[in-house]
C-alpha cells in the first residue's frame, strides 16, 4: 500500500503555488504575534494526576509588555480574565490546574516591584511602569474561594450560584456528571491591567495593545502515574495590523464586523491526514468561531446560536476513495477520535473539513483545527500539529487541493474542494 508520505498537498490559490517564507498576514504562520490563541484546554479538577494543560509564552522583542489572559468556556463564554507581565525576553509557564485553584501568575511591573524581585529584568531586556496595575499586581493568591468555585462551575457547565447570574449556566453539561474544565485561551498584548474582556466594545479603545512580540506554545498532559502522556503544539499566533474599515477579523464578532480589533482572522476549511484504528488513531481539536453571546443563559437551555451546524466530514484514502461522515461540532472547541467519533471505512488517509457554520452573514465563520495522534505501537510517542488550511484566511478564497504520485489523474485538482 502506497504510504502517505507520498500524497503532496499543492496549494495554490487561483492556480499558483504560494508557501510564504516569512510574517504574513492573513496566512497561519508561527510568528511573533499579539494575540495567542490556546483552542482547546482541558482539566480534569478532581484528580491531581490526571489532564491538565500548560500554556508556556514568551516576549520576543526584548522590551516589557502587558498581557491580558481570557479563559472561555465551550460556549465561549468569559469565565476568567487577569494580566500578567513580562519583562524583555521573559518566558513563562502557567499551568491551568493552577488558575483553576485560585492561583494566578505573580508578575508585576516596575512599579510596584522597585526591588526588581517578583519580576526580575535580565541584562538584555528592559522593565517598564504601568500605574494601571498597582494594586492589581502582583495577583493576591489564592483568589476568594467563592470566586474559584463559579469559575469552575462556569467552565463545567453547572449550574452557577452568584448574583446576576444564580442558577444560570455558562458552558455545556457534562457527561456522565464528569468535573472536567474545557474551553479555550485567548492571550492579548494590551496597554494597562483592566478587569476587561474581550466581549466588551471598550477593550477596542484603548486597551487592546499591537506589539506583535509573543510567541507560545501548549501542552496538554495526563502525568501519571497510569497514564503518562503528552502533547505538545505552537498555539495560534495571530497578528495585529491596520485593516481596512469592514475587514474580516479575529475579533469581528465582537466590534460589528469592522475590523478594528486589528486581529488577522482565521480560515474555516481544513486538511488533515489521519492513521486509526485505535490506539494509533488521530484525534482533532478543534476550536470554532460561536455568536457572540457573553452572559450565561438558562440551565437546561443552549445560547442563541447553539447548537453550531457541522458538514459532513470528508474522508479520502491513499486511493483517493472518498467518503462523507456525519460530524457533530455543536460547540466552540471540542475533540473528535476519527475511528471512534465518526463512520470511518479507512486505516489512514485525509480528512476534509469545513466548518463554516452561515452564523456570519457575508462572511465564513473561523475555526482551527489540530491534529494529534498516540503512536502506541511504536512506544509512549505523542504527535500534536496543526491541520492545513484551505482558504486565504482574509479573502475566504479556496487553495486547489491536489494529489501526486500513484493516484489515477495524476495532479490534478480534486473536485470536492473547489477555489
């Protein structure tokens, strides 16, 4: 059987090949950035040995900078927002078992570390002020007790116990009565300590910052001592740039489609290869674009644009056969096991999405998609990489998909993906 490493995925918008060297807008590239985007987390609350996740970032230019932390529920609803600083070149590690104790980062700036000791500048980096955080940083720890219980009620889905929001529900409802925290993590460069999130039209004047400096990666582990693994990925860098007025955006949602979150967007349609059966078989986490609701919504109920429509998933094998599979996406980020999630005749090949849900009208809806796979035949080998996009993230225009070597056209463009 013809193996995958001989399948070459041609992109080419509008028939030419294009694969960017450096930054560039409106491609997903690994660069210094000034949002990151974490599209999936996972914290299993009651069993210290069991998932968590570790969010390792980094400034890159050498000059301090504020950042401002936003974890979301599955419904993508703000269930927690605090500020960390970094000095030049500064790399920290926050692992979310932590927050979700009440345990938030201890940074702080100049001002209120004279001593230079909670964050300490190196020879080559520079430390700065900024007023807005005294008082603010360093983080008192732990948080109040009762502030740490709604979160994590908030980001399991149960139902809530303080005012406004006393019997509401901010996330989807377990099964099987599991305490499993899941969401995603948005890191955003800003210019001062604000109890803001994204959600609010005001984080857009004058709070969202543009210095695209921070790098950053994530890690989901299972430490031990039974199920020992990990799997590490690059989030998602997105870049800040002066769009035009009605540009699509990261943020769009939530500044009436204007662009003026200054954000690059992400794309909708994606390729993966994958490898199954278990326990070899490739699971993806994937994030999606939701409406843009921010309060939590009746227990029992769903928010207004729940559940999210999904395609069919498309899947092809080293032969190009093709199948389509019923898929359910219904909320922001979630995980799908390709032998076990979905109807799947094949033992390796490529799935096809597209998850452009129609929420959005004049434009796709945004979404990311990772790929990872247990190579358990071959020993405790974890992979996590990130699935290849489909389109130009800011014209939604389609790559042609192609196939070469061993498939009975040749190269040529394959019709189920068209530009």
């Amino acid at each position: 059987m013809k193996r995958l490493a001989h399948l070459v995925l041609a992109l080419a918008l509008c028939g030419s090949a294009s694969t960017p060297a450096a930054a560039v807008l409106c491609a997903v590239d690994q660069v210094p950035a000034a949002t990151l985007l974490v599209p999936f987390f996972e914290v299993d609350i009651d069993d210290f040995n069991s998932t968590t996740t570790l969010v390792e970032f980094m400034e890159t230019s050498g000059a301090a900078v504020l950042t401002h932390w936003t974890l979301w529920t599955d419904w993508g609803i703000p269930a927690l927002t605090f500020d960390v600083y970094l000095t030049g070149h500064d790399v920290q590690t926050v692992n979310v078992r932590d927050l979700l104790n009440g345990n938030l980062p201890r940074t702080a700036s100049t001002g209120q570390d004279p001593g230079n000791f909670i964050s300490p500048r190196g020879p080559r980096s520079t430390d700065v002020n900024y007023p807005s955080c005294n008082g603010v940083l360093p983080p008192t720890n732990p948080m109040p007790a009762l502030l740490v219980d709604e979160m994590r009620r908030r980001l399991t889905g149960k139902p809530l116990v303080l005012d406004p929001y006393a019997g509401k529900c901010a996330g989807s409802p377990r099964a099987n009565g599991d305490n499993i925290a899941r969401g995603y993590i948005t890191i955003d460069v800003v210019n001062g300590c604000t109890l803001l999130d994204p959600t609010e039209p005001s984080y857009y004047t004058g709070t969202l910052g543009n210095a695209n400096v921070l790098i950053g990666d994530a890690f989901l582990a299972s430490p031990g001592p039974s199920f020992n693994t990990a799997y590490g990925y690059p989030v998602v860098h997105l870049e800040a740039a002066t769009l035009p007025p009605g540009s699509r955006s990261f943020y769009g949602r939530y500044v009436g489609g204007t662009g003026s979150d200054g954000r690059e967007p992400l794309p909708s349609t994606f390729v993966a290869p994958f490898d199954g059966p278990s326990p070899d078989a490739t699971q993806l986490m994937i994030w999606r674009e939701s409406g843009a609701a921010d309060t939590p919504v009746d227990c029992g109920t769903q928010p207004a644009w729940a559940p999210l429509p999904t395609k069919p998933i498309e899947l092809l094998d080293e032969q190009t056969q093709e199948v389509k599979a019923s898929l359910s996406l219904p909320i922001a980020t979630d995980i799908v096991d390709l032998a076990a999630d979905v109807t799947n005749p094949f033992g390796r090949g490529l799935a096809v999405l597209d998850l452009d849900h129609g929420g959005f009208a004049g434009r796709p809806a945004q979404a990311f998609v990772w790929r990872r796979s247990s190579l358990g035949s071959v020993g405790p080998l974890e992979t996590a990489v990130a699935a290849t996009p489909l389109e130009d993230l800011c014209t939604g225009s389609r790559f042609f998909l192609m196939f070469h070597d061993g498939f009975e056209q040749a190269l040529a463009p394959w019709s189920g993906v068209t530009p």
